[in-house]
C-alpha cells in the first residue's frame, strides 16, 4: 500500500471514529435528557397528588368537624338540659350522624374501589323505575329551591342487567349535583337515548352555573375540587363524580360531563348495548340544552365490555 493511500485510510478511519463518537453522545445525551424529563413528570405528578391529598384532608377535616361539633353540641345541651325538647335535638343528632355516616362509606367505598374488591350485585332493573326512584329521592332539596324536574317516565322503556343500588347511586349523584349547583327557579331534564352503537345514554341536564372546560377533567379525579363560590356554598368531599364515574366502569360503562358556564351542565352515563335486556326505546320529547362536549371523554361509539352474567 502506497504511502498515499495509508493516509487516505487513516484519514477514513478517523472519520469514521468521530463520526461514531458522536453519535453515540448524542444517543446518550438524548437518553438522559429522556430520563431527566421522566423524573421531572414523575415528581410533577407526586407533588399534584400531595397537593390533592393535604386539599381532600382538610376538605375532610372540616366536613367530619362540622356534623360532630353537631353531635357533640345537642347532647351536651341534653345533658344539661338547654333550649328546646330532647326529641328536638335528637332530631338534630340524628341528622348530622347520617351526614357523618355518609362521608366515612364515601370514603370507604372510594378504597374498595381502588383495591378492586367492589363487585356487583346484577339483576334485570327497569330504567325508569331507577330514574322516578332518584328523583324522588332528590325531590325535597329541589322544592327548597323551586326547581323543576323535566322527565317523561313513558319514554323510558328499557330494562338493563346491573346493580340497582350502584346505578341508582350514579343517578342521585347526577340530580344532588345539579340541585346544588342549579340557582332558584332553574330545571333538570332527565332523558334517555340510544347512542350510534346502540349503547343506552341516560342523560341529566340542569340550568346551573356550569363548569369551566379546563376545569371539568379535575372534578373527575378523587380528592378534586374546583374553586368558586358555588362549591364554597356547597361543601363535599370531591369524590361523588369519581365514584359515580368507578361504577359506571364497573358495569363496562362511563360517565361524560358537558358544560357552558353560564349555561348549565349535562352529566351523562352510558350503559353497554349488551346489558340491555328488553323494552323499546319510545321517541324522547324532552329538549335537552345544546351543550359542547367539553369532557374529552365523549360517549360515543365507545368500545364496549361484556356484562358478566344474565
């Protein structure tokens, strides 16, 4: 070999092995930059559940605090025999330990959900039975401030395999939610359709003050709440959508909120095609407000699972 062209072949070489090196640092700045990012989101997502988690304790501190302080206060003016008649306070007591009472199996049903020990206790439900059953459940908080449901029970003719009890709990969380956000005088329509891939769609529309579209994802994680004067008014734990929305799941489902500050918010829960057993959907003649999908989880043509048994 030529002098000439040894250093031709060094020269090539040497290239070559720079060319190399390079791209190989390159490799292993783009994989630590990569790991770096990862560890930024990773603590970015711990520092939000913190934050979530000192929020929903002293939300909780508070909600526990104020029916105790209750039960504590008349049994005591009992004790001495203060104010007004026993059964009175015994009144009193026994409300604020049914507030109690449902803040603790809030809770404890948001753990066993978590840890996958919630099952269901399926049998063929009628829709509507489910539906007038919430409403009149919901019905003395809707008189106090004079609003109206609009529901046609005749236009619900579907039966479904599921939980009576979970699907009835999802319905009142709808209705509580739109009577406590819903001003004097305003309305909840109640109606039920089928979707593109024949799924059932059972819809709750109220005219309250609705809810900001970047606001409506946090309202569906535990332990989230959002910030204004209604929820300030109406204190809660942040979790009723989240296990509303669990249950849903449960029965292969979902949940969907829709909202236009201003407007109003329609909560909607889907139930599979595969669960409906029997009954003809009749032609719906509630006008429903036209609201934006804002959610990011619109429910339709969603995949569906099977129900487990029926």
């Amino acid at each position: 070999m030529s002098g000439l062209a040894l250093e031709t072949y060094c020269s090539q070489l040497k290239a070559l092995l720079e060319r190399q090196h390079t791209e190989l640092a390159l490799i292993e700045k783009q994989r630590a930059e990569s790991a770096e990012s990862m560890a930024r989101e990773a603590m970015l997502r711990a520092q939000k559940a913190d934050r979530a988690k000192i929020t929903f304790l002293a939300n909780m501190s508070h909600e526990l605090r104020t029916p105790l302080n209750a039960i504590i206060g008349f049994s005591e003016m009992i004790k001495l025999k203060i104010g007004a008649s026993s059964p009175e306070y015994a009144d009193f007591i026994l409300e604020a330990s049914h507030h109690l009472l449902a803040i603790i199996n809030e809770v404890l049903d948001l753990a066993r959900i978590d840890a996958g020990k919630m099952e269901l206790e399926e049998e063929v439900v009628s829709i509507r039975e489910l539906i007038s059953g919430s409403i009149r459940a919901i019905q003395p908080l809707a008189e106090k401030k004079s609003i109206k449901f609009l529901y046609e029970p005749e236009a619900v003719q579907e039966s479904v395999w599921a939980d009576p009890a979970k699907l009835k709990r999802v319905f009142i969380n709808f209705l509580s939610n739109g009577v406590k956000f819903t001003p004097e005088g305003g309305q909840i329509a109640v109606a039920s359709r089928r979707s593109k891939n024949s799924d059932l769609v059972i819809s709750f529309a109220d005219t309250g003050s609705g809810i900001p579209a970047e606001q409506i994802p946090i309202v569906l994680e535990p332990f989230e709440q959002i910030e204004d004067h209604m929820t300030r008014e109406n204190q809660g734990t942040g979790l009723g959508l989240p296990i509303a929305r669990a249950l849903a799941r449960l029965h292969g489902g979902d949940i969907a909120l829709h909202s236009e500050v201003g407007v109003g918010t329609t909560a909607e829960m889907r139930l599979p095609g595969n669960r409906i057993r029997g009954g003809a959907m009749v032609a719906n003649r509630i006008d429903l407000p036209v609201l934006p999908a804002t959610s990011g989880n619109s429910l339709e043509d969603r995949p569906t699972s099977e129900p487990t048994a029926g």
